[in-house]
C-alpha cells in the first residue's frame, strides 16, 4: 500500500553550490502542492553520491526541519543511474518521478503529469521533452545533443526524440519494474529505460516542458559523452538480442545497497 501520491527522487553530486536554490524550488513546490492536494501526502527522496564537497553534511542539515524530506547517502559513488534507481526503489508514492537537483525543469511540471495520469489510463510513464523549449543551452551542448541523437537513434533503430531530459515520472509499479533491473549506473541509464520500457510493451509519452541550461553543470562534456556513446552501444545491442524481455528472467545483481546517511520520512 502505498503512503504518498508523489514521490520526487533527486540525485545529488557535488552540489553544494545549488542547495540552497534547491530547497528554495522544493519548499515553493510543497506549498503549491498543498493548496493543489491537500489531502494527499508528498515525498521526497534526495540520494547523494559520495562527493568532493559538503553535499551529503548540508543535504542532511537542511532537511532536518522537513519531515517529508528523505536524504540518503550512497556509500560508493557508481553514477547517476545508480543514485535514480536508489531512490526510486526506495520510495512508495502512487507516482514517482525524478528531477536534476539543478531543477531545469520547474516542479509546477509535475501537476500536468498527474493530470495526465488521470486523465489517460493507458500511460504508464512520461518524458519530459526540451525540444521545443529550451532556454539558454550553450552553443556546445546544443552540438553534442544533436550529434547523439543522431548516432542514438541510428544504433537504437528508433526515432525518440528526447531520451535525455532529467526529468520523468511513472506509475509506482512501472517504475520499479524497470528500474529493479536496471544496469546502467551513469549517465545513459535513461536509454535502458526506453529500452526496456519498449522490451516490456510498456506505454510512454513525451511532455514538452520548460527546460533551463543551468551553470555549473556535473557533467564533463567529452569524459561523460564518450562514455554514455559507449554504454548506448551495449544497451543497443542487448536490446536487439532481447536481452531486456521480462521473459529473460532478473539479471541485476546490486553491488551494493543505497543506504548509508539516512533520516526518515513522514508525510508532507
């Protein structure tokens, strides 16, 4: 059974810099849920990455005086994927999405989605899509996309348009369907879950949203870009041998569990 209509999962890396204008966004984002769902509870679930500054310390400290905040500490820093399926296996909303804690995209998105939900029994999860609006992305950023894209779809044999945008949100038994087995722990962990989303005749729909290139970014253009058009190649090629099938049977092995620094949650 579950506790919250919404579960918002956030990865953290190195980001200390942008946690104050993070809880600014999430405490401005609870006061619009509760005038929009006063009688149903939000959650919150911000999984930090072993970092090279404070994150996980000020994570901790800033949350104390919310009880629907949950902050976990992974032990061993894997990746993003890695820290997305954290938390998503760890929250219990009816609903659960993930967002970028640089909060590209507003929060306020979340209340379409949910309308969405409603409104459209067949769909079991939602993409945000930037490619119509886009503010301020850099001239490199806007190239590199592109060029993915491009080789992303030529290796996938697919046409999707947006498989990238840090912000998404599922019925609670999809999500942990696809992200139970998830393998992929950095950055292309969005491409498996397309992929086996497609694998298991799971429904998805594309949502544009309003979508802001932050400053300050984590991610390391050439280091990171290298990797994730290697980890797309992998992730093709298992899924054109049917390798994600729900007939294949679990392979995911946890290396290791995302507990660590932990404070419990109530309802908002």
């Amino acid at each position: 059974m579950t506790k919250h209509l919404f579960s918002l999962v956030i990865p953290a890396y190195n980001e200390s810099r942008r946690i104050d204008a993070l809880f600014w966004k999430l405490l401005e984002f609870q006061s619009h849920w509760k005038r929009k769902y006063p009688a149903q509870s939000l959650q919150v679930v911000i999984v930090v990455e072993p970092s090279q500054d404070n994150t996980l310390e000020l994570m901790i400290q800033k949350s104390e005086a919310h009880s629907w905040i949950r902050v976990i500490g992974n032990p061993v820093h894997y990746g993003k994927g890695f820290a997305v399926r954290t938390g998503v296996m760890q929250a219990d909303g009816e609903y659960i999405g993930f967002s970028d804690a640089d909060v590209s995209t507003p929060l306020e998105t979340v209340f379409e989605t949910l309308e969405k939900f409603r409104t459209e029994k067949d769909i079991d999860w939602i993409a945000g899509e930037r490619s119509t609006n886009v503010a301020r992305k850099s001239l490199l950023r806007s190239l590199g996309s592109k060029v993915y894209r491009s080789v992303r779809n030529f290796i996938l044999k697919n046409d999707l348009t947006d498989t990238q945008c840090g912000f998404k949100v599922f019925r609670r038994d999809i999500a942990h369907e696809l992200f139970r087995d998830l393998e992929t722990v950095k950055f292309a962990y969005d491409i498996e879950l397309f992929c086996r989303s497609k694998s298991h005749g799971f429904r998805f729909q594309f949502l544009p949203v309003k979508w802001l290139d932050q400053p300050n970014s984590t991610v390391k253009f050439f280091r990171d870009g290298i990797r994730m058009l290697i980890d797309t190649v992998v992730i093709a090629k298992k899924f054109h041998l049917g390798e994600f099938r729900p007939e294949k049977g679990r392979n995911y092995k946890p290396i290791i569990t995302g507990t660590g620094n932990t404070r419990k949650e109530d309802a908002a």
